[in-house]
C-alpha cells in the first residue's frame, strides 16, 4: 500500500493538470482552438527548446553500456514494429496513424515519473542508467516514429521518395533540436546567459502546458470513442513492451540493477509526448 502511496502522490500532479485543462474546456470560456494553439507551441517550441538544452549536456554523460540501450530500445523497436502492423490490419488505420498508435505502445513518461520512482523504488544507484535511457529515447523515439510518419507521406523506393522522407525528418522541430543540440555539446561551445536562461524557461513549461492542453482536448472527445484502439495502446505499453525488454536484458546479461531500471521504465505509463506527436500529425 506504502508503495501505491508513493506512486499515486508522483503521479497525482500530472492528473490535476490534465484535469486543469479538461474543466478549462468544458467551462465555456476557452474555444477549441486554443487547445491547438497551446498544443503546437509545446511540439514547436518548448518542447524543442528543454531537448536541445539536454542535449548540449549529452557529451558530459558517463560511457554508455551499449547492451543497455540495445535491451531498452530493442524492446521499443520490436513492439512498435508489432503494434504498427496491429493497426493496420486490426484498425485499419492508415501509415501516418499507425505510426502514432505505434508511438504511444512504447513512449514512457521516464522524465517525470522515470527519475523519481527509480530513485525511490531502486535507489541512487539506478540514476545513471535511467540518465542515459532518458538522453536516448528523445533521439532514438521521436527520429523512429518522425522516420515513420514522413515515409508513410511520401515514402517511395526512389531518389525523390528518400529525398522527401529525409526532408521531413531533419526539419521536424523535435528531431532538428536533438540533431543541433548534439552538435552544439560536442563542439564544446557554451550556451550564452542569455540564450540558455530563456531555453531553460521554455523547457520548463514543456511538459505542463502539454498535460493542460491534453486535459483541454480530451473535453472534446467522449469517452467510448477510441476506446478499442486506446485498450490495445495500453496493452502494448504496459505489458509487451516492459516484458520484451526484460527478456532482452537476460539475454544480453545485463547486470540485475539495471534490468531492473531499464524493465521499470519499459512498464511505466504512457508519456504526453504521444499526444503531442498526434496533435501534429493527426489534427482534428
């Protein structure tokens, strides 16, 4: 029960804000437009602008245990190859919401859940490899599913098709900010006051403004909508995934600790970057 506690009192701030957004919405007093504007500006601007911080700190990081990543992504890798046939032969949706479908079968909420239950369930020790499954995932997950969504709009087995795959994919906000903010670590340049304390800012509300505008949005849907689709999301996510990248770990013969931490963050619930990758793919 201590440990239920533990989880509901993480968790507890992300409902409120979601629920901020949902009574905002029914209220009356916010069109339905301005759930996609708060939506977009989180997918093209603060949301880029807390990865691209992150990721000028990437060439700091400690050596990386490829066997971890290989466990972690490998996991993400198969499952969203499964869910993404799942969807189009189940559902019958097309590339572009397959890719999405596919998206929230293996995306955990591991910045905002990840660090504090894997402190407290698994302790200090765990840090440093939820650390670098977290400097991960943005790159590796958002560049899979951006590679997905751009090969199903204009995918075709010629110079032109990869032209436009590629095109897309350099120049989604996301990818583009991982993409500079790698570069800009390893060329060892510091970040300007000034420019980092405006990114720190941005980065900041990423997170919170997504759950209000997801809270926002989900006052236009009713609640047997989608519900077939949302019970397999949720089956992919919490439990193929943590279980294929726990039998990933054991036959890699990753150390039990980080099994461990790499199976926790596999089984935790679906993060809001999902939503926001659907709102820019899928709009209404």
């Amino acid at each position: 029960m201590s440990q239920f506690l533990q989880h509901f009192v993480l968790a507890s701030p992300l409902f409120l804000l979601v629920l901020v957004g949902y009574l905002l919405a029914r209220s009356g007093q916010w069109p339905e437009a301005v759930s996609d504007a708060l939506s977009r500006f989180a997918y093209v601007v603060a949301m880029p602008a807390m990865l691209f911080r992150m990721m000028c700190d990437f060439p700091a990081q400690p050596p990386v245990d490829l066997r971890l990543l290989l466990a972690f992504f490998g996991g993400c890798l198969i499952v969203f190859g499964i869910a993404r046939l799942v969807a189009q032969r189940l559902f019958r949706l097309d590339g572009v919401a397959q890719s999405v479908f596919a998206l929230g079968g293996v995306f955990s909420n591991n910045v905002t859940l990840g660090v504090a239950t894997a402190q407290a369930l698994l302790g200090e020790a765990a840090l440093p490899a939820v650390s670098m499954i977290i400097v991960f995932n943005a790159l590796v997950l958002w560049t899979l599913v951006t590679v997905s969504v751009e090969w199903a709009r204009h995918g075709a087995f010629s110079v032109q098709g990869f032209g436009k795959t590629a095109r897309g994919v350099l120049t989604n906000p996301i990818v583009a900010s991982i993409l500079l903010g790698t570069t800009w670590g390893y060329a060892g340049l510091p970040v300007p006051v000034f420019v980092d304390r405006p990114l720190r800012m941005l980065g900041e509300v990423a997170v919170p403004l997504s759950l209000v505008a997801l809270g926002m949005s989900l006052a236009v849907y009713r609640l047997r909508e989608g519900i077939d689709q949302s019970l397999a999301i949720c089956a992919f996510k919490l439990v193929l995934q943590p279980l294929m990248v726990w039998l990933l770990a054991r036959l890699l013969g990753l150390p039990p600790l980080e099994t461990q931490a790499v199976t926790l963050l596999a089984s935790l619930a679906i993060g809001i970057n999902v939503f926001m990758m659907s709102q820019h793919c899928c709009p209404r």
